[in-house]
C-alpha cells in the first residue's frame, strides 16, 4: 500500500483588502510517509520563510525535488467583485448570529473562509498531482483498484474548536471525490487531516516555504509587505521544480459566495437583515 503525506500551508497573513495585494496564495507538498521523519530531520534547523534567505530557500527547493512526490502552488486573486460581495455578505452573517445567539462566530469570518478554502484547494491539487505521477507498483484490492492511503496535515491557521470542525467540513468538500478517484483507479482507505504547528511537525516547513516561494514569485511590487526574496529568484528557484513535472500552479479569481457556502443559514440572515 502507498503511504502519503501531505503538509500544507498558507503565504503570510489573509488580508481582507486588496489594494497592493490582491492576492493569497497556499502551498501543499505530498510525500511517501515513509520519507518524513528524514524530513524532518533536515528541516529542524531551518527558520521560518519570512526569515530565509537564499541558500536556505535553495536547500528546501532540492529537498523536495529528491523527496517529495509532488508539490502545488494555490493562488486566489481576491480583487473581484464577488470577494467585495462576499465581505458585504459576511457583516450580513455576523449581524444575524450575533442577533440570535449573542456570541461572535470565527469560523464565519471571510478570512477564516478563505484559509479553508486555500488549504483544502492545495492539498486537493497535491494529492491529485502526486497520484497521477507516481507510477509504481502499488497493492490492489478486491476491486482492482490501487489502494492508498494519504494522512493530510495543515498549519495551525485555523483556531478554535468550531473553526476546526468548519474547516474539516470544508476538507470533506474539497478532497478529491471518491467517484473521481475510482474512476482513475484509486481506492482511497483513508484520509484524516490534522491541524497542528511546526514546532510539533517540522515536515510543515516545506509547505510554509513552498507557499513562500509561490506568493514571491505571484508578486511583481509587494509594495510594504516584507518577502525574503524577489519574484525573478523565487521564480528561479522554482524553476527545477516545474521541470521535474513534480510542481502544480493553480491560479484562480476568487468566485464563492455565502450563499454557496451556507444555504439556508445565509437566506434566514438576509432575512432577519430585511425584517
């Protein structure tokens, strides 16, 4: 049986603004489990993206060219009229929870929304791209489909009890369905996700730099917001990584809305909003 994991991360803080940078990006890196805890052993020294320099930055970008299976890049550009919609919709949201149940509800702020959707676009796009590149022999069931199983582990962008439970719903959304993964001859036995640090796993230090490289190399001025390198070296860097057909860049105009994601909830609030 194949053994993923997958680590995941997101590029600096998500801004509800977009003048200067309308976009936020996320990144996922998928690897045999079995080649983690030497990950992590290579990782543990390093620091963190936004303190890097090249040499570091280099050293990540060629430890996942020999370890991981593959890698992707998630870009959302936020400067769209429905992330505007989506801003006005969530005050609508949060006037009406906070109405009936006088409590304020993180899980239903646009940011939070957003992280969940980056993470579970990125881990989707890495597990996808790792499967449809890895062409070894693998164990296969009573179905005659190949069976996998993939252990998916994202940053702690997500805080709180019920932001967890949102997010994990949002993950079942968002993972590769299994009809999909049927049909190209998968058998997926298991997929659990965790939320956790880098402290408690280093691993998360190749999605943090992956999502590094893929905001650099997303941004042309970035203005006041500090980045390690330019966007000429981190397209640089990853360079490699596209060559080795191991890197997946999704770039997508932000296109959700409240009411795609809430139904119900979101019509009782326009509402109570009109009432």
């Amino acid at each position: 049986m194949n053994r993923f994991t997958v680590l995941a991360d997101i590029a600096s803080r998500t801004m509800l603004a977009t003048a200067g940078s309308p976009r936020t990006v996320a990144g996922a890196v998928a690897l045999d489990t079995v080649k983690l805890e030497g990950v992590r052993r290579e990782v543990g020294s390093l620091p963190k993206w936004g303190a890097c320099g090249f040499d570091e930055a280099a050293f990540v970008v060629d430890l996942i060219a020999s370890q991981a299976t593959a890698m992707s890049i998630v870009s959302i550009n936020r400067d769209t009229d429905a992330w505007r919609q989506f801003l006005v919709d969530a005050e609508v949201l949060h006037n009406a929870i906070i109405l009936t149940s006088r409590k304020v509800a993180g899980w239903a702020k646009p940011a939070n929304l957003l992280k969940f959707i980056l993470l579970g676009s990125a881990c989707a796009a890495a597990t996808g791209h790792a499967l449809g590149s890895d062409r070894r022999a693998r164990i296969v069931g009573a179905t005659g489909r190949q069976i996998i199983e993939c252990a998916t582990v994202c940053d702690k962008e997500v805080e709180g009890r019920e932001n967890l439970e949102v997010f994990e719903s949002f993950w079942s959304m968002q993972r590769i369905p299994t009809s999909k993964l049927a049909k190209a001859g998968f058998e997926l036995i298991s997929n659990e996700v965790t939320v956790t640090t880098e402290q408690l796993e280093p691993g998360l230090m190749l999605a943090d730099y992956v999502a590094g490289l893929g905001l650099a190399a997303a941004t042309e001025d970035p203005g006041t917001m500090p980045l390690p390198l330019d966007q000429a070296t981190a397209a640089q860097l990853l360079a490699p990584l596209r060559n080795q057909g191991k890197l997946v860049v999704v770039e997508e105009d932000f296109d959700y809305s409240y009411s795609e994601i809430f139904k119900d909830v979101m019509n009782k609030a326009r509402e109570l909003a009109d009432a």
